[in-house]
C-alpha cells in the first residue's frame, strides 16, 4: 500500500503516519517525490485496511500495490528515477553510454581504450577487475590491481567508472573504487549479494539473469532497494536463446515492459547479447530506438588479443561509427 499525503502536509502529519505504520508492525517507506510525499508500507503479510489511514490528518489516498515489487513498481513511484553521477545524471531522457574492454588487463591497456571511447563519446568507462569465467582457468582479471588500474583512468580522463563485484568480499574494494556497481548475470539472484550492493548506497548497475523473467529481475532490484538504495540501473544483456548464430537473446520487449512496471533506468548490452562484433551495432541501434536510456558497449584496441570476450569487441573506429549512427537517431545526442 501507498500511503500518498497531501502536497501541503506538515512533518508531523507524515511523520503520524510513519508512526501509525510501526504500530502495526510494518516497515514505512517514506518516498519523497516532486511535489509531495508518498509513503510505501512494507513487509505487511497481507492486504492493509485503506481505512486505516484515510482520514489521517494530510493524507488524500490508499492506494493498494498489487505488484510483488513494491519500492520498484510504476505503483509506487510514478515519474522515472535519474541515476545521479557526479557531474552526470542517467534516465528520464538522460542518455549515457558506457563502454571499455571487458577485463582490464593493464594499465596501457584500460588508458589506451578510455581516451579513445571518451573521444567517441562515452562518459562511463566499463571494465572488470573481478571476471565471472565459465572456467576457472580462464583469465579471472586483476583484482585490486585492477581496480587502482580503473581509479587512474578515472584520474586521468575524467570517465566515471562502473565495474563488476563478484562477492561479498570484492565488493567492498569494488564500492570504495567505482562509481557504479555492477553485478553480473550470474549473481542476480545472489540475493545476500543483492541486500550487501544496496547497503553501500552506491548505484547499482544490475544485470538481467540469463534465464530470469521480467518479475525475477524487478524482485532482484527490490531486494536493492529494499535496503534503502534507490539508485538502481537495469542491464537488459540477453537471455538464453536457441540460436548458434547469437551468443544469447536480445530481448528489447523488456524496454517498454520495464517502463510500464518500474520507474527505474534501462540500459542495454548488446555486446553479451550478440557474441561477435558484426552483431552488437545493428543490435545497439536497435535498443536505442526501442527507448532505452544508455549502451554497455565493449571496446577493445587489439580484440584478437583480448583476455577475455574479444570475439564482441568493437574496435574503436567501429565504436565511433556506431556512436555517430546513434546520433543521429537521437537527435540532441546524449549526456
Ligand atoms: C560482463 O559484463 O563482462 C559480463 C560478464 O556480463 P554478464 O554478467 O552480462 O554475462
Ligand atoms: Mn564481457
């Protein structure tokens, strides 16, 4: 249930109403929006009487939440979320685009690529310190080392960076380090994961599951916010398809179905979704003009000697053209 109050309600009418909630046991959620304030009622077992708070002093309406995300749902909170970045915001008509290799590898390797994707466009550099590999001896990435690689190029080109936590323990490193957290497709459901991302109240770039349908994804992004972080990007990167010409499965029906669930940002990553670089442009145009609100793009300079994923890699005068394509389907360009 939402608990919406009227756009002149005193602190002490919103803050009767939190009380109220307490009393019965509930969790109260204060959200509050543009013009006035909404409570969100949690973790009540069943449905909660409207009657209860209706004529409250300040409140104007109950409204049931009939979806099983709650903090996430279009229900609960009406007008999109911004990701907010230092000096850069993403969502509600704020495009970004993200790109880097998959793994850092080295120092010259990140630099090499930030100046150049920075040059073509991109505010987010994107690369893994901590590598999810299919096999475990496959190059599993850099650590620590890794992450003071990222904390350069941050330095030295101004891109902000996201990169990926593994676990509990590289997300404490990953946290101090990135400006946005990723956590991969194979830990969307690694929900003490998931409750430790939202405790560092730092953004979250959450990817979509590879066999996860629409409401394990959005249950995957409560869990985040449930722990009081609303800044919560989703990562639509391909589902398991049946296809050997395609690494996984775009699903672009997931932009719109994203937007009439939940208020959050959507990005795309058409990089994991295709599997081999002639894929991933016709599949990024296509994302952008499905309505997305930024690209995950890998990018390497010398792909046939990427350590990891360089089959998906564009070079970068491939990620430059791409990115002029997407100018012009986006005129005003991006952030
Ligand atoms: C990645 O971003 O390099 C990655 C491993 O992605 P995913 O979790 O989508 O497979
Ligand atoms: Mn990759």
């Amino acid at each position: 249930m939402l608990i919406v109050m009227d756009k002149d309600a005193t602190a002490s009418q919103i803050d009767a109403v939190v009380a109220k909630i307490e009393t019965l046991g509930f969790v109260a959620q204060p959200m509050p929006g543009g013009e006035r304030v909404a409570i969100g009622i949690l973790r009540n077992p069943g449905p909660v009487d409207p009657a209860l708070f209706v004529d409250m002093p300040g409140v104007i309406q109950a409204i049931p939440v009939s979806r099983p995300y709650k903090l996430v749902s279009r229900e609960m909170k009406r007008e999109d979320t911004i990701i907010h970045l230092p000096d850069l915001d993403l969502g509600r008509g704020r495009f970004v685009i993200m790109a880097g290799p998959c793994a850092v590898e080295s120092e010259s390797q990140a630099l090499t690529i930030a100046e150049k994707v920075k040059a073509f466009g991109a505010r987010i550099f994107r690369g893994g310190a901590y590598k999810p590999r299919t096999s475990p001896y496959s190059y599993q990435g850099l650590g620590k080392t890794g992450l003071k690689i990222l904390k350069k190029v941050r330095e030295e080109t101004g891109l902000l960076i996201v990169t990926e936590a593994m676990d509990q323990d590289s997300l404490k490193l990953v946290a101090e380090f990135a400006d946005i957290i990723q956590i991969g497709a194979r830990n969307m459901q690694n929900f003490s994961l998931l409750r430790c991302a939202g405790r560092t109240g730092k953004p979250i770039l959450l990817k979509r599951g590879m066999y996860a349908t629409l409401e394990e994804w959005l249950m995957a992004a409560e869990y985040i916010l449930a722990e009081g972080n609303p800044q919560v990007i989703l990562c639509e990167r391909g589902v398991r398809g049946i296809g050997e010409h395609s690494r996984n499965l775009l699903d672009l029906a997931t932009i719109p179905a994203v937007r009439r669930e939940s208020h959050l940002p959507i990005v795309v990553d058409p990089s994991h979704a295709a599997g081999r670089r002639d894929l991933v442009p016709p599949l990024a145009r296509a994302a952008v003009a499905a309505g997305c609100d930024g690209l995950l793009i890998e990018v390497h300079h010398e792909p046939e000697k990427a350590l990891s994923d360089g089959a998906q890699s564009l070079y970068p005068e491939q990620f430059a053209a791409l990115m002029r394509e997407i100018e012009s389907l986006r005129p005003g360009g991006w952030s």
